[in-house]
C-alpha cells in the first residue's frame, strides 16, 4: 500500500501535468488533505439567536469571514471557517480577508463586515445572523465588482474534528457528515458551480489560487480535511449554513432559513436580543452605551443552551488549544469565570442568568465532596483536574448576592464550606487563580474568608454560623502574616506577594513560575495585584497601609501604560516574536511574554470605588474601553510596549491572539460602570463588609 505522503504528491505531480477536468468526473484526489488548527482567537464577533430553538454560535474573524461555529452546544466547534475569495476572471484570486477590511456590530449583536479591494475593483459586504427558529447561521451577503466572480469558502469541522468529515454535492448544495453531525451550505440564488475537496491538495482555494478559475468540480470528498466552495451568483445573495444530526436534517434547515428570507430572519433574531436589552437595567450614564450593550449580550450568548447556566470563558482557542482536538479548554466552564460571569449578569440585571449559573454550579458542577472541578464540559463533565479553593469558596458568595436562603442550596453551601474548613492545609491552596501555582495567595484566601462568612449567614443554625465565622476570622487575622512581606526588594514598606510556598513571606524561599519563566525565583519578587480580591470582597478597607503600598509596587513592577501584566516574570502569552504560545516552554528560556489584562483595569477600579476615587474609577473604565476590538469585543490580553510592538499587527492597546472576547472582562466592565455609578463596589458581600469593615 501506498503511503499517505506519497500519494498526495503524486496528486500534485497529475494535477500539474494533466487538464483539470480530468478530476473533475469522480470523488476529489489528494486525501485527506493537509491538517489545520483552529482559526486565531481574536474574534471580532460573537453572535447567535436567544432563542434556544437555534442550537448554533458563529465566530467573526478579525481578518476577515466567519471563524469557529459552535454546534450542537457551545463547547463543541463543528465548523472552522467560512470564508470568500474572489475572481477575476483573467487568471488572479485573492482571500477576501487580504481586501481592507471593517467590522462593525449594533445593538442586537448583528455583525457587518466589509471587504474593499486596495485597487478599488470590487466591493463586498456581508451580515451575520442566526436563524432564531432553527440551527442555521445565515449570511447576507452583496458583492459588486463588474468581471470578477465570488466564491464561498467552507471549512467544516463537524463534532469538534478536522478529519473525518466528507463532502457531497446536493442539488445546487453542498453537503458535509461525519460520525454524528452534519452540515448543509446552500444559497439562494444557488451556487452556479460546486466542488469537494481536501485541505492543500484539491480544495477551492488552492485551485483557485493556480489561474483564478475554478476547474475542479468534484461532487464527493471522501472522510478527510474536507473544504467546500460554491461560486455565488453576481449582485445579491443569501447563503444558509444549516446543521443537523443527518445530512437531511441540516438541509432542511438550511433550505427552511433560505425560504423565511434573510430579512425577516433577521428582524427575529434583532427582537430577540433587543427584547433581552429591554428587561436590563439601562445603561448607566459612565459606560460607553454601545459597548456596555454588547458586553451584556456576550455574556449572555455564552451560556450554552441545552444546559442552562454554563457560560463558557471564551468561545474560542488560543495558540496551543488550536491544535488540539477535542479543541482547547476556553469553551469549558470555570467555576471562577462562572462567578465573574453571574456577578456581571446581577449588575446589569440579569438575576435569571445568574441563578441559573448557581443552579449549574451546585446541581452539575459540584462534587459529591462539596468541591468543584477546575473546569468541566458544558454538560458537567470534569475536564482538567487541579482543585482551586477559591473555585469552591466562590459560589458561596454567589448564593448569598442572589439571596437564595431555601434548604436545596443551604445543601449545597454547607458541602463547599465544610470541604473547606476540612482541606488539609487550607487555606492555601493547590492552585491559585492564575492556576500554575500552589500556596498561600492573598486572592484565594480572600474568596474562602468571604466564602465562609456568607455561608454564615445562610447557616439555618447558630452553631454551624458561629464555627464558620471563627474560621473566617482567623484567616482574616493571618492573611498579611501569610502574604505580605517586610523584607523583600521592592520597597522598605510591607507589601502583598502574588503567593507564599510555606506561610513565610519573610523567607527568600524560591519556587519555579512555569510558562518559560525563571525556575528558582525568591518568591518576595513575584507579585501581583490580585491582593485587590481582599477589598473588593469587604475583607480589608481601601486605606489599609499594605495594601496602598502595594499598589505602588504593583504599578512599579507590572505596569504598562494604561494597563497591567497580571503577575511578575508572566510568561502566558505570545513568544517574543509574536509567534503562538505553545509547548514545550524550558524553564529559565523565557521566550513567552505575558501580555497586559483590561480586566486588571477592571479590578483596579474597583479599588478605587471603594477609596472613593470615582474619577479614578472612570479612567480605568475608559481604559477598558480603548481595550475594544473590531465588534467591540473585549479581550484577555492587549498589546504592551516590547517586541513585537509597533510592527503590523502589534499594537500596543490592541487585543493580541489571547482570547477575545473574554467574559470575565466584559463583565468586569459591567460590574465597574455599575461601581462607579451607584459610588460603591456591587460585587461587595455586606454581609463580609459589615463583619470586617464596620
């Protein structure tokens, strides 16, 4: 038998000897194709139907077209790409997303995007939506350019794989399957010629890229890296990409959205979503409008909707995840993101959402143990295996801010709150909130000391309330003895670490960070500004001396511009070069940067509501803003000043290929223009407030 590799390249050997149309008869050569990772995880779009009768999420690509769409739930990808390219009919093709390119987004999370030729031959503009009645993304699209043709570019990616899907021609529609799913791309005008074919070797564009015509009209791709075109008819069309669990199943959906009409499909799916806006609380008068409206509605499409209450972090896959398959661990659900989420969702209004995010957390999340994963599929399922105490504190704090006080919870709370006080060595933790490290951090302690006291005051009995409390003060009165150090370089004054190994932050005990960074570093040089979680949670008040000392190292050590990098000697983000975070990464190599955080902007804001500097308060909210990508979608990490900075495409201030949008920053951004207009931090539980702060 002929291996793989070799029988490609004699593909590509015929392929340039031997008329086109000679493939053109049979199945498409050249399987399986060339592998691919998922697209960047700087989306410019998030959108989909608040209807939960439309089980799909599509992705906008900053460069241009539709990224990862999400069916039949949001932690499972089952499309890499829909993209276009164009022709001109004298032997030239260029990728639509190589034109300029603007994205735009309104107030019902419908996104637009326009593509310009740089030689002003042609023009194309397409808007996003989903078909609020079935799963079916639909596109509008318009494309004027006298001499040059459109074509559509399909890169499924069906049940979360990128090789085993194969292809068929439908009538005037193309058809994808594999094991367990299926996909349908049709148009109306129908596509005026099809093709089949794999990745690299056989597919649209690569064809299309040799002399600017497509001549190869395969009907059928057997199981591989499948990639689907369709030639669009001139002017004005409607494309639907409809799926199913059968081949017929996504063609009808795709033919039944074709029929509603674009328009009308649209108007539903903008009802919806405005109909959501309407039952918020309106924007308050400091945010940006447009943004905080759209911050709203990413949280709120990234709940998955065959099982209420898991919003997922990110709907998409930086650097490494890409590659993985199942694809990476952005579109799980973190107890610590969910928290963030439903705390955004109660201060824009939202208490459904945020219970429902409770309701998750307690009936599928929580543990036999009263513990939590450190993130499970949309459906419950653990997926990595670290235990983070403040991911078991958190949604304590969570059923007290929504006052839930009925037995069915107290169940649950008293589960978390007593593995707490049980785990031997709490509370440090194995994993703090950045995740790579174990110890004694000021941020976990703050969510456990808060965690306790709120189960507390949920404690149906004096006795249980009164252990809790003990504990909570205990921890409270050995925080700074646990995290704040006198002796360490930055300053004369005591001053917060990112954590301790062994409770001594006077001892120049050395540990490794990871992510390429030193493997021996004195732990009283490793800050971060998560100490923050302290005040903001009602543990410490604003004036403590620690903590304004410590601002000013954190502002020295980690500062960058109108941002934060999250932790000192940070190395989770992009290579030097600007090239994808990845494995292996050697210690004391240091060749990945970590970037700078908006949501620090966030947090820091909320500090200073709680210092009563509201003017502060608002600069860090602007900040957040110019944040923004393209569809106003907010990111995990933008741009700082080192190399790549300043060539094409590194921006400082700009989202780099971390994950955008991120849901905790957009809630971030809720919760502070909340802060700074009700001039208190509303995340705050009194009841921890009123016990430490008087």
């Amino acid at each position: 038998m002929r291996s793989p590799l070799l029988a490609a390249v004699l593909v590509l050997v015929l392929l340039a000897v031997t008329p086109a149309v000679a493939f053109a008869a049979g199945g498409a050569p050249g399987g399986p194709g060339v592998p691919e990772q998922f697209l960047p995880a700087d989306k410019s779009g998030l959108g989909t139907a608040r209807a939960a009768t439309s089980p799909v999420w599509f992705t906008v690509q900053r460069e241009g077209g539709l990224g990862e769409i999400y069916y039949p739930d949001l932690g499972t990808p089952s499309a890499r790409a829909l993209q276009f390219a164009v022709a001109d009919r004298h032997g030239h093709a260029t990728r639509a997303q190589d034109a300029i390119v603007e994205t735009s987004v309104d107030d019902a999370l419908t996104f637009r995007q326009t593509f310009r030729d740089r030689g002003g031959r042609w023009r194309l503009a397409v808007t996003y939506v989903t078909d609020p009645a079935r799963a079916t993304v639909l596109l509008d699209v318009r494309f004027t350019g006298p001499g040059h043709d459109l074509f559509a570019i399909y890169d499924p990616a069906l049940g979360d794989t990128r090789d085993d899907d194969s292809g068929s021609v439908d009538g005037d529609a193309l058809v994808a399957r594999d094991a367990s799913t299926a996909s349908a791309l049709a148009a109306e005008p129908g596509f005026a010629v099809t093709s089949n074919g794999f990745r690299g070797t056989s597919d649209g564009w690569t064809d299309l890229a040799r002399d600017g015509r497509l001549d190869w009209h395969y009907p059928s791709a057997a199981a591989g890296n499948l990639v689907q075109t369709g030639r669009l008819a001139a002017g004005h069309t409607t494309i639907a990409l409809g799926f199913g669990a059968t081949g017929p199943a996504a063609l009808g959906a795709a033919r039944a959205s074709l029929r509603a009409g674009f328009d009308r499909t649209a108007r539903a799916y903008a009802q919806g979503w405005r109909a959501y806006l309407a039952g918020l609380h309106p924007a308050p008068a400091v945010a940006d409008r447009r943004l905080y409206q759209v911050s709203a509605m990413v949280l709120a499409a990234s709940e998955d909707k065959a099982h209420p209450g898991a919003y997922v972090a990110a709907p998409n896959m930086p650097w490494i995840w890409g590659s993985e398959a199942p694809s990476g661990p952005y579109h799980l659900v973190w107890s610590r993101d969910l928290y963030q989420i439903a705390t955004g969702l109660i201060a824009a209004g939202d208490t459904a959402g945020a219970g429902r995010a409770l309701d998750f957390l307690f009936t599928v999340q929580q543990r036999p143990d009263g513990s939590f994963p450190q993130n499970s599929s949309v459906a419950g399922v653990p997926v990595w295996t670290g235990l983070q105490l403040d991911e078991v504190a958190l949604p304590i704090v969570l059923a007290y801010q929504l006052g839930r006080t009925d037995p069915a919870t107290w169940t649950h709370v008293r589960a978390a709150a007593e593995f707490l006080l049980s785990f031997e060595g709490a509370p440090a933790t194995p994993q703090e909130r950045w995740e790579n490290q174990s110890g004694y951090s000021p941020a976990t302690i703050a969510a456990e000391i808060a965690g306790l006291v709120c189960a507390a005051s949920l404690a149906p009995d004096a006795a249980t309330a009164a252990r809790y409390r003990r504990a909570a003060d205990e921890w409270a009165a050995r925080v700074k003895g646990w995290t704040v150090t006198t002796t360490g370089p930055y300053s004369r004054d005591p001053y917060f670490l990112r954590l301790t190994k062994d409770g001594n932050p006077d001892a120049g005990t050395t540990y490794s960070i990871g992510d390429s960074g030193p493997s021996a570093v004195d732990q009283r040089r490793v800050v971060d500004p998560s100490f923050l979680e302290l005040v903001r949670l009602g543990v410490l008040p604003a004036d403590d001396a620690a903590v304004v000392n410590s601002l000013s190292v954190v502002d020295a050590q980690l500062g960058t511009g109108a941002y934060w990098h999250r932790a000192s000697f940070d190395g989770y983000g992009e290579e030097r070069s600007g090239a994808a975070w990845s494995f292996p990464l050697p210690a004391d190599s240091y060749q990945t940067l970590g970037r700078a955080w908006p949501l620090l902007n966030g947090e820091r804001g909320e500090y200073l509501v709680a210092a009563g500097d509201l003017r502060g308060a608002r600069a860090q909210l602007a900040a957040m803003g110019r944040a923004a990508g393209p569809g106003l979608m907010l990111p995990e990490q933008v741009w700082d000043d080192r190399p790549p900075a300043g060539t094409p495409g590194f921006v400082p201030g700009t989202p780099t290929f971390s994950a955008t949008p991120l849901a905790w920053t957009h809630a971030q951004y809720i919760r502070l223009a909340w802060g700074i207009a009700s001039g208190r931090v509303v995340e705050q539980p009194a009841a921890v407030a009123d016990r430490y702060l008087g």
